[in-house]
C-alpha cells in the first residue's frame, strides 16, 4: 500500500487509534468514556496496568520520603506521625501512632498485585522497624482496623503453606507483634458495659479525663480483628471482650430495630440527638455483622445482620428506593438530608448480602455525584442537591463497592464507572511525591497528604475490577475484605461448631445470594416487544438517579434519549410489614400474650392454631421470591424456622359463595387439535405428563370467579373454562403479556395466557372478560404455589365474574404451555379440565395439592415463604 499517498489521513487514524488505545477519551462534559472500542482483554489489561503504576507511584515515595513515619506527604515530599506538639489534633492522631501506618496497611496489598518480593521485602521492614511501645494515644478503632488488620493479613499469607506467598523463614512475627499490640488496646475495654473507650495510650494505657462517649461503629467493628486474633494466638480474651461490645451496642437498640451513633461507654446510654443511618460514625457496625458471619458461620451474627437490615430498609431508606437517610432512631422520623461518603459502601454490602437491585440503585447515586464533582465529597445535601462538604482524602467506598457490583453482574459499566476514577485520580490526585487527598473539589486545591487507605483499599479495588483473572476471583473460600480492605480467611481448624443453644433454635444448611438478573428491554422505541438483555445504563431508572442529584444532561445523556421514553418516579416496595391477623379481615386488637394452645412451640418452629390476634412482622426476602415471617408476637422466627397455619377459620371467610364446589387445584389436560403428526417429530415436544401432544397440568385455582367445579344443572350451563369438547387456549402479548390493560382485539371464548405480574390477579381477569375471553391462566415465574385471592369489596366492584375463571401455573408446568404455544401451535392448543379426584395418580404423575408440603399463606398478596399451611 502507498501510505505516503494517504499520510494525512493516516495521521488521523493512528491518532484516533491511539486515544483509543489509551482509553482515555472523553465527552465534551467529561461525564462517561467512549464506549465504542468495548471492554477487550487488552482494555483491561492496560487499565490495569495504569493502577499497578499509580499505586507504586505512591508507595515507593512513601518508601523513599517518609518510612519508617506513619504517612507520606507528597506535597512536602516528606513524611509524618502522630502531632506530638498538639495532641487535639485527633485528625492525626486517631490515626498515627509512630508505627509505620502505611507500610503495616498496605501488606496484603503486594499480594492482590501478585509481588511475592515486594511482599517479602514489606515483611522484613515491619519485623524490623514496627514497635507498639510508643508514647501514641491512637483511636482503637483506627488502630484495630488499620494496623491489628493488617499484621494479621500479612501473618496469614506469611505462614500459610500451599500458595505463591508463604515466606519458609517467616515464624510468626507478624501475629507476634498483632497480639502485643492486642494486649495494649484491652484495657480499652474496662467498662462497665464492655464498650470500649475510643482513645487508648500503647504506652500508658488509659489516660485521665477520656472522654466516655464512643461511637457505634468505634465500639461494635471490632469482631472481625479481634475474634481473628483470638483464633490465631489462642488467647481468646480479645474475642470475648470484642463480642461483648459487638452485642453491648445490638442490646441497646430501640423498639423498631435501630442503634443510634454514638453512646455513652459507662451508662450504655445513647447520647443526643440519638439518630442513625449507613453511615459514618455506625456504618462498620452492618458490615461486621454480616462478614463475622461470611467468616466465621456463626449465625447469631447473621440474625443480627438480617435485623438490622430490615430496620433500615424500613426507616432509613427513602420511599423512591435511592436515598438512605439519618432518622431518629426511635421514631424513624427523618432527621437530616445529608449523606457522607462514607455510606458510598453500602451498596458493596447490599451485594454480599444479595440485594442487588438496592445496591444497583444507590450506587446510581454515588456515581451522579462523581461525575458532577470528578470525586466524591465527604458531604452531599440531597434536599438542596448540592455538596456542603468538598474534600475527598480518596476514599475508597464508591469503587469498593463498583468492585463487587461488577463481581455480581459483571456488567461494563462499572467498568467504565472504575475507568473514570482511575482517570480523575490520576489527573487530580498524582503529584511528583506520590498521591495527594483534594481539599477542595471545585478548585482542585490540594491537601498534603496521602492517607494509608489510598494504597490498602481504594487502588486496591480498582486494581481487583480491571484484574478478571485476579486468584481472589475464583476463591470460593470463606475470605472477607475488612473495612479497611484487609484479607482475612480462616481454616476449618479455627472454626466453631454450633453451640448447643443455637441448634435448638434450627440451624442453617445453606446461604446462597440469588443470581443477578439483568435489566430486559420488554419494549424498543417503537413500541415492539424485544427481550434484548441490556446493562444498566439502559435502566429506566437511570436518569432518574442523574435528576435526583441535580446533574445536568451531558451530550452522552441526551444521546441515548428516546421521543418514545419518558421518565417515571420509582416506588420501592415496602421491605417489612406488621400485621395483627384476624381470620375474618376485620380489625382485632392484639393479644400481646397468646397461650401456648394458641401459639405453640415446634422443634421446627411454629404452629399458630388460632391467627386472631396474632402480630406477625414480615420481610421481604433478599432473592426476591417472596416473604418470611421474622416475628410472631414476642417470639423471634429464625431463618431455619418453619411457621405452621392450622387455623381452619381462615378459610370459613373466603369470596367464595355459599355452596361451593371450590377445590384448591385443577388438573388441566392440553393438547394439539388436527397437528400434522410429522410436526411432533420435526419440533420434538415433550413433557413431564405427555401422550403424543397432550399434557396433563395442575394449576391452582383462584378464590374469586367462576367455580370450575360446578356440577352442570338443568337450567344453568357450566362455566366456559369447563367446556367439555375443549376450549382454545392462546396469547395476545402484542396488547400486554401481563394483561394488565384492554386487550386490542375481542377473544370471544378464548383461555388467554398471560404471565404474572404488574397489577393484580383481579384485574387480569376483568380484562379478559371485557375482551369475550373464557378465562385466565396465569403463569408464574416462581416454583411455589398460591390460590390467587381478592377481598370482597374489589371482588363487588369487579361486577359478573360467574362465567370467566383464573388459574395460576407455576414456573415449570407455565413453561411446558409456553413451549407448545412458542412452537407454532397457535389457535390449536387446546385445554379440557380433568376431574383430578377421579383420574388415577398412575396415569397423571400428580399428586393432589393437598398433601402437597410447600402450600404457603399469602398476605395481601404477599407469598410468606417459611409458611406451610396445614388445613
């Protein structure tokens, strides 16, 4: 090829590839990188890359300017401590202690970067030069989860034969200088109340006039380090006195659920203005629930986990579903209307815990707000939507939890989200010296220094997102990052059995988060049905996140409009309930003391044999199947429990008429009218049940509607669903596949199929007979079944219903119709019900659902799934 006769645009070319290349290439409004090269191997590998070098940046000046000192100042180019000669500077001196901080923190570090010699070099230094017998009033908590976290990291790859960074020299050290260290924060813990003082002397112990008011995540985060080293060493003091304040803070709470910020560590009292939220000063306190469990499996953890979520699902976060907000933790009146960039790690939780959804729309918000500031201050008004606080220390909340959202749905975006950060960091944070906090986001002034978690967790995870074959990636071991972004694991030989107490109560066989299930476009632009799988940026909430911060549209934003779109204000569903039951609908008051006749105790769980009463708190499950019972009046219902209902007088009050056939289930035979039998052979049909192209179905009837199993009468024809010679079975989800609006064409006496969801079973059924049908047939998406229900006063208002029926299909048989439909059968499936009382369990392979075990109560149309219903 003659490139000289085409240099100019050769030029343009090479230029345009490598911006590309170099990925760094924005919009005019520096909001979101050009997507159009996609995420290759080599994209990841070179933004990789950029982080390894960015972090060496940093830490090889903090080696060269500032070790053995605490911190790096990279402004100055030089190092510091503790400020000796003004000891109210708590900023410094809850932090440093005169013992080589960044160095301690970032051991593990060289083991996410794969640097076995940097590791083993890090090592020796701390052996070397670290000393704990330092005239330092450093905070516990600081100390505990910065410098006890990462010695006891470091011990734990050290020692541990079998992977790339055992050191055979290496004999305990580390874990050596960890229990020495532990010994000196103890007497931290001589409280009346075992809540620890937030400020301990290594030297001197205990210092006149500390103060007595901790906060919550000061007393209650120190589980994790502390029991871990008790494991460890032996020396179980440090577990105990660690559980003690872990349980000395969740005793404390308030009637709905809550912990407040801080606490008075001799009177146990929480001090004023006693409010709470995710995050600073209480945020730890969730994440050390949940990840002593992860470690440990210990489930007493867990229930407070799941507790203490509720609670703030409840109060704390807003009803759009994105906000989290400070409460009054007695009430859970709203307080204040700030966020800090501390709670950026909620979301990350929200993951491990298997909400995603939650964790997706939240992280929404964080993001909005980086892209408006090219960082994340330290405070956001979202009443005003502006920032009242503008540093950012580079903090490593917002991408720790991009980390483990990408980990769930391994979706591009929180690529492109980790992108921006590197590229902000880089031209915002990167000095000669090393990385510098920013003091002020809208003038980019500097603050000189670099905070030890620069290096330990925010580099750390960003370097994790871009690193897809990271060995962490594929360990399915127990391992949790600590708060400060600490690796710890622990082997079966350090781990507990379940305390006899505790397996009174049930115990738990299996925790598993659900599958990520990622947005569907049901409809493009015009209206057509697609079922295109597409990321989050397509989320119809997305731009309701931007508006919420008050980001104006950048060109990339508007680019990705639609004439056809439009932008509603989400509603979360409500994530727990209180009910007093009554079996006949009405109001009741409570019985605040059932007997045991009325409410008993099962090995198992529950059994409730008279409702009437009866306070049940639900919550919704984190998979999103449905709900569990939490509480029966005073009595907590554990994760394990079953909550048996044998109250017949719940049924006596059904919108079923007075002599009625009605049966719970339907067995429904369908089949293909005058196929050409080649088409059998060409599509391959099969079924659980089938003959040739039948299939025998149970569904489960509705509570409403015609009754299916009325016996014809002289005067009075059965019900069209129950047409003896069959009756058409089709879709019409060019309308609506959930059949929630009118239909666009009459389907006179016509069973027609649509999926669940979207509004009521009621309405589905009211639609359908407007457009002629027959009747209904629902189909789930979930395995589990119900009778669908309404109350009586919509059931009134609904008008005739006597000649259209409803029947719910659970996901596996729903599919068996799906397929016979999705296979060109069309008009041609047809359905007859069977008298399943009659028909032998020999030639249906059914068995009748009333002895079916998994029958479950619905409340408010709410599947309670710990449920089994015995009448």
């Amino acid at each position: 090829m003659q490139w000289g006769k085409y240099w100019p645009e050769s030029i343009l070319l090479a230029l345009i590839a490598a911006i590309y290349g170099s990925q760094w290439f924005w919009d005019t409004n520096a909001s979101t990188p050009v997507k159009g090269a996609g995420w290759t191997a080599q994209r990841k590998w070179a933004a990789r890359e950029k982080t390894r070098e960015l972090w060496y940046h940093g830490f090889n000046n903090y080696m060269t300017y500032a070790f053995p000192m605490d911190e790096l100042t990279p402004l100055s180019c030089s190092g510091q401590g503790p400020d000796w000669a003004n000891p109210k500077n708590i900023a410094a001196n809850d932090v440093a202690g005169n013992y080589s901080l960044t160095l301690i923190d970032v051991l593990d570090t060289f083991v996410v970067l794969d640097d076995r010699q940097g590791f083993e070099e890090a090592v020796k230094n701390v052996i070397t030069w670290v000393s704990f017998d330092v005239n330092a009033k450093p905070q516990v908590f600081e100390t505990t989860i910065r410098v006890l976290g990462g010695l006891l990291s470091g011990h734990i790859f050290a020692n541990q034969t079998g992977q790339p960074f055992h050191l055979p020299w290496y004999r305990g050290e580390l874990l050596a200088l960890a229990h020495d260290l532990g010994k000196r924060l103890l007497p931290a813990f001589n409280t009346p109340t075992g809540l620890p003082y937030a400020r301990i002397n290594l030297r001197h112990g205990l210092m006149k006039g500390e103060t007595r008011e901790t906060c919550t995540a000061g007393a209650g985060s120190l589980i994790l380090e502390f029991a871990t080293l008790s494991r460890l060493t032996g020396d179980d003091r440090f577990e105990k006195a660690a559980y003690k304040a872990f349980f000395g803070i969740w005793n404390r709470k308030s009637e709905i659920g809550l912990v407040g910020n801080t606490i008075n560590i001799f009177t146990g009292a929480w001090t004023s203005p006693e409010i709470t939220g995710i995050g600073a000063g209480i945020d730890s306190f969730f994440e050390y629930a949940l990840k002593w469990y992860v470690l440990s499996g210990e489930v007493e953890f867990l229930d407070v986990w799941e507790e203490a979520y509720t609670a703030i699902m409840r109060y704390s976060r807003a009803t759009d579903g994105f906000w989290y907000r400070t409460v009054n933790m007695n009430t859970g009146d709203v307080a204040f209307f700030t966020v800090d960039s501390l709670s950026a790690f909620w979301p990350g939780l929200q993951v491990l815990a298997g909400d995603l959804q939650s964790a997706i729309r939240l992280h929404l918000m964080y993001y909005n707000i980086w892209r408006e500031h090219s960082g994340l201050p330290e405070v956001f008004d979202t009443n005003f939507k502006r920032a009242t606080s503008y540093q950012y220390p580079l903090r490593p909340e917002f991408i720790e939890s991009t980390w483990y959202l990408y980990r769930a749905t391994r979706d591009p975006f929180y690529l492109d989200v980790g992108e921006r950060v590197l590229f902000d960091i880089i031209t915002r944070a990167k000095v000669d010296c090393g990385l510098t906090g920013i003091q002020d986001l809208r003038t980019n002034k500097r603050d000189d220094r670099m905070e030890s978690f620069a290096l330990s967790e925010t580099l750390k995870y960003l370097f994790l997102l871009f690193d897809e074959e990271n060995p962490l990636h594929s360990d399915d071991s127990n391992y949790v990052f600590t708060t400060e972004g600490h690796i710890f694991s622990l082997g079966q030989e350090h781990l507990r059995p379940m305390s006899a107490s505790r397996r009174k109560i049930g115990s738990i066989d299996t925790h598993q988060c659900p599958v990520y299930k990622p947005f569907v476009q049901v409809h493009d632009n015009h209206g057509e049905g697609t079922g295109l799988v597409k990321g989050v940026p397509y989320r119809g909430d997305v731009e309701y996140a931007r508006h919420l911060v008050g980001l104006a549209p950048t060109q990339s934003d508007i680019n990705t409009w639609s004439p056809y779109g439009w932008c509603e204000k989400p509603r979360a569903d409500l994530f727990s309930y209180d009910f007093i039951l009554s079996s006949h609908g009405n109001a009741v008051p409570e019985d605040l003391s059932p007997s045991l006749l009325k409410l008993g105790i099962l090995p198992d769980g529950f059994v409730i044999n008279n409702v009437t009463g009866i306070r049940m708190h639900i919550v919704r499950r984190l998979d999103g199947k449905g709900y569990d019972i939490r509480k029966l009046g005073h009595y907590t219902v554990r994760t394990s429990h079953i909550v048996y209902i044998n109250d017949s007088a719940l049924f006596t009050h059904m919108d079923v008429d007075q002599g009625t056939t009605w049966r719970a289930d339907v067995l429904l035979r369908f089949y293909a009218d005058d196929v050409d039998p080649m088409f059998q052979i060409q599509t391959g049909l099969k079924a659980e049940t089938s003959n040739d192209l039948q299939a025998l179905i149970t569904g489960h009837t509705s509570h409403f509607g015609a009754d299916i199993f009325a016996t014809p009468q002289a005067d009075k024809q059965p019900p069209r669903f129950s047409r003896s010679e069959g009756i058409p079975v089709n879709r019409d989800w060019e309308s609506d596949p959930y059949g929630c609006g009118p239909y666009k064409h009459p389907h006179p006496d016509i069973i027609l199929v649509v999926r669940r969801g979207h509004c009521t079973f009621l309405e589905k059924l009211v639609h359908a007979r407007s457009a002629g049908a027959a009747g209904v047939i629902v189909v789930s998406e979930e395995n589990f079944a119900i009778n669908p229900t309404a109350n009586h006063d919509e059931v009134e208002a609904a008008g005739d219903l006597s000649d259209v029926a409803l029947v719910l299909l659970t996901q596996k048989p729903g599919q068996l119709l799906l397929d016979m439909l999705d296979r060109g059968l069309g008009n041609q499936v047809k359905m007859v019900v069977e008298d399943q009382w009659q028909t032998s369990r020999r030639d249906t392979g059914h068995v009748p659902a009333e002895k079916d075990p998994n029958r479950i109560l619905y409340i408010n149309g709410h599947p309670l799934l710990n449920t089994r219903l015995l009448v």
